[in-house]
C-alpha cells in the first residue's frame, strides 16, 4: 500500500483542520484497493462560535453523494456534536428517522446529507477519523478462520466488531461496547466482513494508520501465497454472443442497458478458473456492494435468454425467501455476469454506471480469489445481503428516482460524426442519455466526444476497418440500437457530358457503396438492438435534383433506394429504417465557401440568397436536422418505417 502522503502538497490544504480534511481523505480516495466510488468516509471534529458567538463543538462529516478522491470543503456536512452524542443514547432507531434527525442537528441547511455513519464517527474520541473498505482486511475477514486470522495480525492493537447493518445499530452496537474502552490504546478498528477504522488527532498520523494496517494485510496475504494470476492478453469477445447477452438482460431489465465486457488478464484468468459457478455466487465483497452488484454474479452458458431467466427466477426465490411487509421487489435482472473462458460482462442503465460496477467487479475478483487460497471465499449469510440490499434508505430512493434520458441505455453509432450534421447527431444523441460510437476520417475524433462516447478514426469506403470499428462499438457498449447512416460528401460539379470517370466513381463509393457495407456489418447487431432502428441521411437532391449534380444526385437515390429495401427486409426483425432529406444546411464539411459559392453562382445568387432559397425563407442548421434524427430513432417513430421526410424550410419542387 502506496503512503502517498506529499509534505509541499499537504501545505496547500494546512490553513485549517477541514483543509486537511479534505487533502487526507483525497489521499485515500485515490487508491482503489481502499475506496471505490463514493465508498468510505471520512470526518473532523472542530470547535466554532455558533450564531451566539458561543463555543460548539462540530463534526464535519463525509456527505452523502461526495467521492473521497474528489471531495471538497462543500461536500462534507457540519453537524453538532452534542446532537449526535444524544442520539447515540437512544435505545432503537429507524435509519430514515436518524437520517431526519442529523439533518434537523446541521449548522448549514444546504450542506448534503451526513453520511449514515456520523453517530460512529461522533462516538469516536478523536479529531480525524477515517473508514475504508479495504480489499485486503475484508478479503481475510471473509474466509472460515477470517476474525481468528485478522486477531492473529493485529493482536491487541486495534477493536474488533462483529458485522450488523450500518447506520444506527452498528453505532449503538460501538457506543455500548466501547463505553469503558480506553481508545488510546488503539490503532484502529476492524468491522468485519465490512471495512477499517483509523484515528488520531493528527490528520496525517490517522491517514498513516491506514495505510499502515492495510499494508500488513497486504503483507499477510502475499504470506500466505494468496496472490491472484494473469491470463492471455485481453481481447475481444464474440460479438454476437454479447448482442445477445445484452439484449436478454435489457428484456429482463425492462429497459435497455450497457453491457462492459471485460477480457483484461485477471478477469479471463478467473472466469477460467474451474468450479467458476461456485466461487462467483457467494456474495459481495463488502454487503455495501450489493446495491451495485446484486447477491451474485451471473454465469452466462451457452444460451443467454435461458441463463437470465434462470438468474432472474432464481433472484425472485431469494426476494420471496426474505422479504419482510411492504418491501418493493428490485429489478431482478443480474448486474455481472461471468462468461466462462473469456471474461466477465457488468451491466448498467448508462455506460457510467456499467463502469462502476465493472470497478466493483474487478476488485471482487482478486478478493474471492485470495480468499478462496486462505481456505475459501466466505460471504456473509444471504440474509445480512438481503437487509442491506433492502435497507430502508435504499428503498426511499426508489420512490424519489426521477424518469430516465429518453435514450438511457441505448447504443448508437453515427458515421461523418466529425462535423456538421455528424457531429450534432453525436452531440444531440449524447445529450438524451445515448451512449455514441463517433466514426470519422478525421484523426481528431477520437478526442472529440467525452462521457458515453467513443471516437473511432475510420475509413467507411474500407470494409474491414468499417467491420472493426462496428465490432469495437459492440466490445465496448454491448450491442448496438441506432445507426445513423451519414457520412458523405459533396463532389465537384459535372455536366453529364464532362463527367470526370474518378468524380463519379468516388461519389459512389462514399456515398452509396459505403453505407451498404455498414448496413451489411451493422444487420446482425442491430437485429439484437432494443427499439433498433436506422436513420439514412439522405439529400434534398433525391425528390428534386438539380443539374451539375449527378454524381452526388445518383448515389443518394441509390442511398434512398437502398433503405428503403431494407425496410422491407428488415422489418422483420423489428428494424425501422427511415430517411431524412435535408437541404439548406450549410454549417457542414460538404458546403465549403468554394462550393457555397459556385452553387449560389450557378442559380444567379448571392450566397446568403442562396442558403435561404426556400419557402419558409430559413437556414436550416445541423442541430435541428440531428434533432429530427433522435425523433426517428426515439418512439415518436416507433411504428414508422420506410419513411422520407424533407428536412428543407420547404422547397417548392419537392411541395
């Protein structure tokens, strides 16, 4: 365990107790093996003048939806002392009342909620405390001897507590066993099956506890042999297999999800590992988990429909098993799977939450592995899970949840997604909660997109490079629901007379011949696809051609053509396929001011006459051509197929 302690960077933060605060639990945010995603918290004990310039002793708290690694002064919430003193006299308590109750005892009203273990943090005497789920302590303490062997390491250093829930019992339970504790004595405190306490009055010396503690069970594990392995390099999965996958568990999930396939070495190396069934289904790392990860992971065989509904049945036995009144059953579909001998697949409503719980799983994996080598991995009883999973906070959220992006979920790939029309769809997509494969010739996309994007430099006019550019959308979202079929170009004019045998044949191949062989590499994802559906960017040029153009004018009919036959094949598989026309859309690649003003020419205008030529006497731009596009895609259009609409300010030809 790495000390990341830095003397010139911690003079940054030394102004006051809470700027230390903030820079030790930064500290211990960083490092994943003690922290993972909004995990752990952290607090300091502070005396100020209250409104009545009177002293009054303040804890401040890690706040509820704050990251240690990122945390600032904001996120953590002051709460009186005394307050939290009393409430931990109390005989019984609901969370949602302790909640209420700590939220009534803040000095600020608009600081977030106090974490629900403040009371603990309170009852402990001193200045800075901090808690971590670390990998190490939590992998020895779940195995058959794990107290026995986590005594054996610390001795009389630090106070073991057997697990409860947290929130107020596990406060009460320390309150009461820790009455006559002198906490001097003490390094830290081991809460087993669920984490580590360190203190001091002394930042830096309680962030030194940890990362001392952790770095002997470190120790203790690589003594005891208990070291995981590597596999082969990653690589890719069978595609098709993990369209299917996804789309089983969206059907499950009632709504489409991301499906994150992880091949990497320690993931292959385990789903590998024989009696992989037995290992990976006895329950998360730490009970917090479990709101991401579920009870267990799910083994994929060789049908993925037969393997969700067996999870899914098998989940709704253990909810009947241990559901208590009024309990609201949770969406039973599997949150990771593994798939024997390649990896393992973590699934998410957005591409961040799949990645979280992919973060999960990879520190879960080296866990039940170094326990299964310390004499097997031991998760807590399935009850303890359920309550956690089922706790009472938990279920409040539901009921809070606002309704989702309209496209939370769904995969879309988008070609000339570098600019103009392209570029607004990525843009427009991404903003209704899409996750985006972004393909361009430009080199530059690759960087262009943040969030649930992927830039993928291309060459559509190349099959095999459009092929692993499909494959690699599918590796890294799960599947595929929407293509939005655009990219092209704008050739130089020609009279049919003087037609350039090159001109021609280029405006094919990009503008018709490309888009056939990403129908043809996209069909079989597609066919998996939640809702899937195709939006062609076509051209104004299809119903109303204009002379000079025909290189251009021709390839889009085909294009037109094209989607309308497969319309008519795919409908079949429930893929809608529609066609917009746009025209007056000028702040694109194709209208350079070269060919802006050589068509403004060509019909006798100037070039703002030009980009006005139509009945509404309007400039129709990228975004509201990409707007119209998310229409298509979304359940405006969902019983629509074959369609073509004119995307123009009007134009009296095509009227």
């Amino acid at each position: 365990m790495i000390n990341r302690w830095n003397t010139a960077d911690s003079a940054k933060f030394n102004a006051d107790d809470l700027g230390m605060r903030v820079y030790t639990s930064r500290l211990l945010g960083a490092d994943e093996d003690l922290v993972l995603h909004g995990g752990g918290n952290t607090s300091v004990k502070i005396t100020e003048k209250n409104l009545y310039g009177e002293d009054e002793e303040i804890i401040y708290v890690k706040g509820s939806g704050w990251d240690l690694a990122t945390i600032e002064k904001a996120g953590f919430a002051p709460v009186q002392m005394r307050a939290l003193l009393r409430m931990a006299e109390f005989g019984s308590m609901s969370d949602s009342e302790m909640v209420s109750r700590q939220r009534a005892a803040m000095t600020d009203p608009s600081a977030p909620n106090p974490s629900v273990e403040a009371i603990l943090h309170a009852v402990i005497p001193f200045r800075f405390v901090d808690h971590t789920h670390t990998d190490a302590v939590v992998t020895i303490t779940n195995t058959p001897n794990g107290e026995k062997r986590i005594r054996e390491l610390y001795g009389d250093r630090v106070i073991y507590v057997s697990y409860v829930m947290p929130g107020f019992i596990l406060a009460k339970k320390i309150y009461k066993e820790t009455k006559s504790v002198d906490w001097k004595k003490f390094e830290g405190m081991v809460l087993l099956n669920h984490g580590l306490f360190t203190f001091h009055d002394d930042a830096r010396l309680s962030y030194d506890r940890m990362i001392g503690l952790v770095s002997e069970a470190e120790q203790y594990l690589a003594n005891q042999g208990a070291e995981i392995s590597g596999g082969k390099d990653p690589g890719m999965v069978n595609g098709l297999r993990l369209s299917k996958l996804r789309k089983a568990v969206s059907v499950a999930s009632g709504k489409a999800v991301i499906a994150r396939f992880d091949s990497a070495p320690e993931a292959k190396f385990f789903s590998s590992i024989p009696g992989v069934e037995k290992i990976a289904t006895r329950g998360p790392v730490t009970p917090d988990h479990v709101i991401r990860t579920k009870q267990k992971a799910m083994i994929v065989r060789e049908d993925a429909n037969s393997s969700v509904q067996n999870f899914v049945g098998e989940y709704k036995k253990y909810f009947e098993r241990n559901r208590t009144t009024g309990l609201q059953m949770l969406n039973p579909a599997p949150a990771w799977a593994v798939l024997p001998g390649s990896g393992t697949v973590s699934f998410g409503n957005t591409f961040k939450d799949a990645s979280i719980v992919g973060d999960i799983v990879r520190h879960t994996l080296k866990c039940i592995q170094q326990g299964e080598m310390l004499g097997g991995w031991t998760a807590l009883p399935e009850k303890d899970i359920f309550e956690m999973e089922y706790w009472e906070l938990e279920q409040a959220k539901l009921k809070k949840s606002g309704s989702a992006p309209e496209f939370a979920g769904k995969i879309v790939l988008i070609t000339g997604a570098a600019s103009g029309i392209g570029k607004a769809c990525a843009e427009a997509f991404l903003s209704r909660g899409a996750a985006v494969a972004a393909l361009d010739l430009n080199p530059d996309i690759s960087s262009m997109f943040k969030g649930s994007a992927i830039g993928i430099q291309c060459d559509v006019t190349n099959a095999a490079a459009l092929v692993h550019a499909v494959e690699t959308t599918v590796n890294t979202f799960g599947g595929l629901d929407i293509l939005v079929s655009n990219a092209g170009f704008f050739p130089s004019n020609y009279m049919i007379s003087e037609m350039d045998s090159e001109a021609w044949s280029r405006s094919l191949q990009v503008n018709l011949t490309a888009h056939q062989q990403l129908f043809s590499a996209t069909y079989p994802y597609l066919e998996n696809g939640i809702e899937p559906a195709v939006v062609v960017i076509g051209s104004k040029n299809v119903p109303a051609p204009g002379p000079g153009a025909s290189p251009y004018s021709v390839a889009k009919a085909g294009l037109t053509q094209l989607a309308r036959i497969a319309a008519l094949e795919w409908g079949k598989a429930g893929i809608r396929v529609n066609v917009l026309h746009p025209d007056s859309v000028y702040d694109t690649g194709i209208w350079t001011e070269e060919v802006l003003q050589s068509r403004a020419s060509h019909y006798g205008l100037t070039v703002d006459e030009y980009k006005k030529r139509n009945v509404l006497k309007v400039e129709v731009l990228s975004r509201e051509v990409a707007d119209l596009a998310c229409a298509m895609a979304g359940k405006l259009f969902l019983k629509i197929t074959g369609a073509q609409l004119p995307v123009d300010g009007g134009n009296e030809r095509v009227i």
